[in-house]
C-alpha cells in the first residue's frame, strides 16, 4: 500500500511517501496561498506518488481538536481523494522535526520542517500497524 502523509498547517502544508512499512520519504512542502491552490497541489502529488491511502496529522485532545478536525475535513472534501483516510496523532512531531534539523540547515520557512513532520506522522503511523 503507497501512503501519502500531511501535515496540515495554514501556510505551509508537509508531505511525506511511503510505499514500504520501513521508508518513509519527506516531499517538497506545499506553501499555502489559498485552499483551492493548495488542494490542488496536493492532489497532483497524490496521483503523481499513485497514493492508495492518506495519513492525516490530528492533534488529539484539548480545545483544538474539534476545530481541526472541521478544517481537516473541508479541506480533504477539496481533494477528492476516493481511497482509505486515516488520521494519526500529530502531537509534537513540529518540534520533534525541527530538533531532528537542528544544526543541519538553516531554519528556513520554506516547508521542510512541515515535511519532516509529515514523516514523523507517517513512521508513528506505520509503526502502530506493525
């Protein structure tokens, strides 16, 4: 089964691959501009990596989540997307991708630490299933 993992953000939106349980793959980010732009990038990268299923970043619990999950839910209706969605706890993966980066690059905004997020959501994911 091919994964594609996001990590939903308001400006920058992380993806990451999976085709094997064991490599995970960040993907160039996409930066935001509007939802129907960002919708639409994704979408090509689903069909460009031929995805059978999705892996969405949720933060669990607190006052947010219900929010989320509305945001969430609008912006996957965009995608028409007609394969297996699931949803994987989010929790701590942007600051578990920005330490894995320290010292390496410069903290750029660019969309890379939003990948490595959507890896790390993605390996959590994957490892639950073993």
């Amino acid at each position: 089964m091919k994964y594609i993992a996001i990590d939903l953000g308001l400006k920058r939106i992380g993806l990451a691959y999976a085709a094997h349980k064991d490599v995970v793959t960040p993907l160039p980010a996409v930066l935001r501009k509007n939802r129907n732009q960002a919708a639409t990038e994704v979408q090509k990268t689903i069909k460009e990596w031929e995805a059978d299923a999705l892996v969405v970043g949720i933060p669990l619990g607190g006052a947010t989540e219900e929010e989320m999950r509305r945001r969430i839910a609008h912006f996957l209706s965009l995608l028409e997307f007609k394969g297996e969605v699931f949803y994987q706890d989010e929790a701590g993966s942007s600051l578990e991708a920005e330490e894995a980066m320290k010292g390496e690059i410069k903290y750029v905004r660019d969309g890379r630490v939003d990948s490595i997020a959507a890896m790390i959501i993605l390996q959590r994911f994957l490892a639950a299933r073993k």
